[in-house]
C-alpha cells in the first residue's frame, strides 16, 4: 500500500478499492467527524461572534476510533499519500477540511478528488485531475452551520420561555412551517361556490360518447330550465376539429424532482427517497443524488441514444440537452441517472429497485421523440330547442363558448375541419363537445407511460345524433389542496428556500418537532343534486359523494400554528421567504468567492440578535389564542379554549380562582378557534365511570395527552381507537386484563434494591431507575445474578439529561472574547 483514500461511506469504501487496484487502501471517514462545540472548556462561546463568528469544533465521541485509525494509515503511508474522496458537495467539501485538520494534512497541498459516480472509469479519471480544498465551498458550509447554530441557540430557549409547547425553532424549517401553516388558513376560509355541469351520452352507429356542454349553471333553476328547453331538440355534429399535437418528455432527475416524483408515484417520503437513492449511489447504481442539475455527460448522451437505437429503433431517439433554470445550478454537476443504462436490476432490495427503475426510465426518456397525438375536438349544435335558450339566466360563459361558436360560424383558410353552419334558430353560443385524443405515436411514453387513447367513434359533419340521457350534476369548487411532501418541495424549490441537500432534512424535522404531521383524512359526505333528463321529462336526485378524502398530506398541528404565528409577530426575518431565500443566495455567493463569510454571518446576525435582546419583554400569556368558548351551566364559570404545555387543551374556571381549574383536551379535529360550548362541555364529561373490574375497582375512561385511556388504581391503559365516551364495560376489562398479563411478563426478575431485569421494546434490559443496561445477547435474561446486573450497570452509560429551560439571555451566543489561534 502506498496511498490513502479517504472517503465519506463505508458501503462505496470496498468498491473504490477494487477499481483503484492494491497501490490504493480506501478508509472511511463514516460522514462528518468534528462539529461545533455545545460548551467550550474556559466557558467563553463556541462561537466567537467578536472575532469574525470563529467556531470552535470537537471530535465527534463516537469518531475517535476512526480518527485514530485514520491517524495510523497516514502516518504509515505519509502526508503527501493522502487522497480526500468525500462527496462532491459543500458538506463534503468540509468533511475534507476537517479531515486536513485532524490528521494535520496541509490544505494548500493535499490531493482531493470528486467523482459523479462510482465507476472504474470516473474512480481512475478523478485520481488523473487531483486539486486541493476548495476553501470558498467551506466557507459557504461553514457560514450555513454557524448561522444555523446561532439561530437554534438563541431563538430556541425563547420559544421555550414564551410559546406554550414550544419546542425549537430553526432558520429554514420554520418558512416551512408558515407555508403549511398559511395553506391550512386558506382551506379553513374557503367559501366553495356550486355550478351545475351539464353532460350528455350520445350515441352514433351504437356507439356511445361522452360530450360536455360548453358552459355551466349557477342555480339549480338555471340548470332545469335549460333541461327543460331541450325537449323538441335535435343534436347535429357542427364542427369536426382535428388538431396535431405533441408531448415532450421531462428532463433528467435533479434531487428536488426526484423527490417529488417518487412521492407522487411511489409513495415514498423525501427522507426514504433519500435513504434508498444514497444506496443505490454507494453501490455505484447511480450518479450522485444531491444535484440541482438536468444537464447530462456526453457519454451518458451517447449510451441512452445507442441503447435506445439498438431496443426501440432510430424514430424513438432526439438527442436533447437540457439546461437547469435554477440560477444556483453547478451545470459541471450531472442530473441523477444509471451508472450503466443497459441494467435493468441492481438490488434485490424492492425499494430502492423502484426508484432505480423511476431513475432509469426517466433518463431514457429525456433521450427519446416526442410523442405525436391527434387531438379531435366535436362540437354538436342543439337545434329546434326552445326560443328562449339563448336568454338563460345565470349562465356562466366561459372562454370556450365564443371559441366553439366561432368554429362553428366560419372557416379559416386552409382549415381542414368539417364544419356545418348552424340553423337559423339553433342555440349558436349553447353546444356540446365531445373531445378525444390518439397517440399516433407513442415516442417517450413507451418508456415512461402516461399516454391513454381517447377514443371517439367515426363522425361527420351533419350528422344527426341519438341522446339517451343527459344530467346537470352540482359540482363545487375545490378548496386549495394540502402539500404532500413531493407539492412542499416544489414549492421550497420556487422560493428558492433550501438547496438539494437540505429538503428531506427540512421535512423530516418539522415532523419530529411536531410543528407537522402526515395524515389521512377521510372526508365528510355531501349532498349533490343531479338534474336527469330521459327525452320526456326532468327528474331530480339528490346522492352522496365523500369529499376532502386525502392521504398522506401534511397537517400543521396547533403547536405548529402557534410557533409560526409566534415568529411572524415577533422575528419577522426567519420566517419570511423572501429573505430566507437571500440567505441562499448569499450562500452561493460565499461558495464564488463573491462575499466574505464574516460579513454575510454579520449582515443576518445583528438585527437577528436585537430581537432576542427585546425578547424579554413579549407577555407569553398573549402568546396564542385564549377564547372564552362560553359559560358551564352547572357551576357558572367560564370555559376558555387555550394553549398548554402540550398544545390546545379546555380550561374550566379562571386560574386565579379559589378553587383549581379543571382541564381537558380538545375534541378529536376540534381547534381552539372552532370548538362549540357543546363540545367542550361532553370533555368535561371526564373522567367516566365504566363500571368495576372483577374485583370491584372503578375502572375510569378519559383523554389525556397521548389519547384516551382507561385507569384502574394506579394502572393506566391505552384504549385506542376506542371512545372514552362510548367504551363498554366488556371492551375495558380486556383490555385491562391485557395489560396486567403484559405487566406481568415484563418483570423477569427483582433483587429487591431497586435493580430489575424487566423486558422492554426492544428486548430484556437491566435498570435501577437511572441508568438503563443491555443484555449480551449470549447471556439468558432469566439466569443473571445480582452480580451480573450490577456489573453491566456499572459499564452502562448514563440516561441523557433533560433539557433545561435556560433564560434566552443566558443562552445567547454573542459575548465578547479574545483572539483565538483558529483551527
């Protein structure tokens, strides 16, 4: 051996070797090795706001292995052997930074190397063009993780301090939240209007169509009389309109449309997309998978157009560059695709095969013809209808009817359609279409899919049609749709908030805060009229249809509304877009060489740290909404609907009362500004007596804060889904009974001094209530002694200490220091 790789994974370690030959041993740095300190020695800040924002950075604990045995092979193969092969990214970038000052490697002299993807080919061209850190990529990183720090540091204890529940808050999750925040508002204010759309089945040589009339009603009555109107009528084919039309295929994936793309058709959330395609890069499947750019290789151009020659024939392939709109793009980037685009498996794991087949055939399909359709457009007049059609009231003209109309009054020059004049006393301005569309051929969709024919049956102009039935169905209009995590993206992409690294990271947190949740919604019912007309007469129904059904949309919780209201009154900048986005700007600006990282950190900071300062005097008892929901009938004092520590809750009586308010959660879907007097008084209901367990103990339901639950003594048991309103007696005592055979189990063994082997969800462990430790896994729980138990505990580490609410001023960062020697 005489040179050291260094690189990022373990998993792509092994393979880089193989390719680079036994001149190479490669050695994993297992991702980042030092970051900020939380507490320095001499208790002066980890960052040094006074001295350029100088941060003072540790060996991560669980790294020192590997430090010491990345400090062995350098020495053993020498400084000037050394390779840094981390990722081609700013956090790689810095990786290598930290690398060169742990292992005193000189940054102006030792080699780094980036490669695109994990090939022989791209592992020995990057060994050929070595260069050094790229200081300006580090400073770029190093400024996001200052100011990251600083904003976490000093915003967090505040949000302790004044918002009920609140947990953290961060510079680039927080947007995120008001976005959320703001959809859900728009949807809780939604007035939805009805039209009644007007649809009718013709038929032509026994075949059957769908048409649509070209406007819609804004009454019922409206929508009746025009049924009504069509009695004496006859339907003619007027205007056969054939269009050529063509669909292009998407570009290569970037790390944003990769993530919305697999959410949309695989279901997978941003963080598995991620995970599943960090994979498939480690294993040398695919190029790297953090990129903002659709640009690809010559050679990656060159083996999807000979491929595609070769399987499909030369009309399925156009060669196509595509250029990246976003002003920050690293066009020397590639987008994500196949390493080698004639593999069709790569793993037997079923995820990340998936997403290699969605990456593939999305690659292949950027290489390939457009898809060539016909799009065939019938317009079907009413004739001998009732005079006064035209003269419909409360008629809704939309754009298309001057454009049917039109077709059918006049013929352009060198216009192929058939068209028909309309009679003299025909309804010009009221007609059916009919619209169908034929993929003559199929060019790129043979590969990606999405094209399906629309067929309509053979027609001419003049033709006299048949109708069986026609209906005039209510239709509402549609709130705005909740974010999925792929719409979130897109929309933190348009902003210009966040960068291909940090959407699965923003998403994931403000889910793990509970800022945010993913759920289901099953919808409500909804009466819609329907207006059928059979040739003779019009009926009326009304049916049910569910609306609102979603699935896996995400939902702000109340403490996500509050911390987002919460920050847009009192720290407008970090939550604003416009700002956040120049914040990247400026990021991308430090990674040019165009700003210096000390005055960009300065620019944010200063302001930023005034408002903590101020922060002192905001009341936290006007922090969110305190509602009076109305007065309890029985005891006469008022029910007020307000934040707690854990969120929403019910308070009845004032808290200065001689006697103690009682509290209560929020029903199930209920929110403070929402919840009825009738609601709040069925809480109170609780605790509800169900009845006795066998032995004559009360067995009480309720809710508290995480769900409902029914009490025995001091036994607490979990009865979701059930009601604690509804919940029998039957359904308790099972319950219960479980329980108590559960609690039974799960003591193996006590020695009497507090010390126990108890069994917990993830297997048998030891514990005297402070420390917590595990079982070798060749050692029976059931046979440890007294001895063993105390040994293992001794060797355990300690339980983690809570967090403490520190005063915001205590925790703030910006204290005055000398000059330190930088590292």
């Amino acid at each position: 051996m005489k040179n050291l790789v260094i690189v990022e994974s373990p998993a792509k370690a092994k393979t880089i070797e193989k390719y680079l030959g036994k001149e190479f041993h490669v050695l994993s740095s297992v991702g980042h090795i030092r970051s900020i300190v939380k507490k320095t020695k001499d208790g002066t800040p980890p960052i040094d706001v006074a001295n350029d924002f100088f941060a003072v950075y540790e060996v991560d604990p669980e790294k020192k292995k590997v430090i010491s045995e990345l400090k062995k092979n350098v020495k053993a193969v020498g400084k000037d052997n050394v390779w840094l092969a981390t990722d081609e990214d700013r956090e790689g970038e810095a990786i290598a930074w930290h690398l060169c000052k742990v292992l005193d490697l000189p940054i102006e002299t030792t080699k780094r190397i980036v490669f695109h993807e994990i090939t022989k080919d791209a592992i020995t061209t990057a060994i050929k063009n070595p260069r050094t850190v790229d200081m300006n990529l580090v400073q770029a990183q190093q400024a996001r993780q200052i100011l990251d720090r600083l904003v976490g540091f000093e915003l967090s204890p505040v949000v302790w301090q004044k918002v009920p529940g609140g947990k953290s808050a961060g510079r680039v999750q927080s947007p995120a939240v008001r976005l959320l925040v703001e959809r859900e508002r728009e949807i809780m204010k939604f007035a939805g209007s009805s039209q009644f759309k007007v649809t009718a089945i013709f038929i032509h040589d026994n075949q059957e169509f769908k048409a649509e009339l070209n406007q819609k009603f804004d009454s019922e009555a409206a929508a009746h009389e025009f049924l009504n109107s069509l009695k004496p009528a006859t339907f003619t084919v007027s205007d056969i309109s054939k269009t050529p039309g063509t669909r292009n295929p998407a570009a290569p994936f970037t790390t944003s449309t990769l993530q919305q793309e697999a959410n949309a058709k695989l279901g997978f959330s941003s963080k598995a997309t991620m995970a599943s395609a960090q994979r498939l890069y480690q294993d040398g499947k695919i190029t790297y998978m953090r990129t903002d750019s659709v640009n690809l290789s010559g050679q990656a151009i060159a083996s999807a157009t000979d491929f595609i020659k070769r399987l499909y024939g030369p009309d399925y392939s156009t060669v196509r560059k595509f250029k990246t709109k976003s002003a920050s793009a690293q066009e020397a980037h590639e987008a994500i695709r196949p390493t080698d685009i004639t593999r069709e498996t790569v793993t037997s794991n079923e995820y990340d095969q998936k997403l290699y087949d969605l990456i593939r055939r999305r690659t292949l399909a950027s290489q390939m013809s457009a898809a060539k359709l016909e799009k065939t457009t019938v317009t079907i007049c009413i004739e001998g209808a009732d005079a006064a059609l035209p003269e419909v009231e409360a008629v809704k003209r939309s754009s298309k009817a001057g454009a049917s109309a039109e077709r059918s009054r006049s013929i352009s020059s060198g216009d192929t359609s058939e068209k028909s004049t309309p009679a003299k006393n025909s309804a010009a301005y009221l007609v059916f279409e009919a619209k169908g569309e034929v993929i003559t051929f199929d060019g790129f969709l043979r590969v990606y899919g999405g094209g399906k024919d629309e067929i309509l049956p053979k027609l001419h102009s003049g033709d006299t049609l048949e109708t069986h039935d026609i209906t005039a169905r209510q239709t509402f209009a549609r709130p705005p749709a909740r974010y999925t995590e792929g719409s979130l993206v897109k929309k933190l992409e348009d902003l210009g908030i966040g960068r291909p690294s940090t959407y699965a990271t923003i998403i994931d947190t403000v889910q793990t805060r509970g800022y945010v949740e993913k759920g289901d919604s099953e919808g409500q019912p909804r009466d819609v009229i329907v207006l059928s007309y059979n040739g003779e007469e019009v009926s009326r129904d009304v049916v049910q249809e569910k609306t609102g059904s979603t699935r896996g949309k995400l939902i702000p919780t109340p403490s996500g509304e509050l911390i987002a209201d919460f920050l847009t009154d009192h720290f407008t900048q970090i939550v604003d877009y416009d700002f956040t986005a120049n914040v990247e700007t400026e990021f991308d600006k430090i990674a040019a060489a165009n700003l210096a990282k000390s005055a960009m950190l300065n620019g944010f900071y200063t302001p930023f740290h005034k408002l903590i300062e101020q922060s002192g005097g905001i009341d936290r008892s006007k922090v969110g909404a305190n509602r009076e929901v109305g007065i309890d009938p029985k005891s006469g004092k008022p029910i007020l609907a307000r934040f707690g520590r854990f969120g929403p809750m019910l308070q009845l009586g004032a808290t200065d009362d001689e006697d103690k308010p009682r509290f209560a959660p929020l029903p199930k879907g209920a929110k403070i500004e929402t919840v009825t007097l009738e609601q709040a008084l069925e809480m109170f209901k609780l605790p509800r007596v169900v009845g006795q367990t066998e032995d004559g103990q009360d067995i009480k339901a309720n809710i508290g804060r995480f769900g409902p639950y029914i009490q025995v003594g001091k036994l607490f048991v979990s009865i979701k889904p059930e009601d604690p309103h509804t919940i029998t007696l039957e359904t308790a005592r099972e319950l219960y009974a479980a329980k108590l055979q559960a609690e039974a189990e799960k003591n193996i063994a006590d020695f009497g001094d507090g010390v126990k082997v108890l069994n917990g969800r993830f297997g048998p462990y030891i514990t005297d209530g402070t420390k917590n430790a595990k079982i070798p896994k060749d050692i029976d729980p059931k046979t440890i002694t007294h001895e063993q138990a105390l040994e293992l505990l001794k060797a355990a580490p300690a339980k983690p200490a809570r967090r403490g609410r520190t005063s915001a001023k205590s925790k703030t960062a910006a204290k005055k220091s000398t000059t330190r020697k930088k590292s």
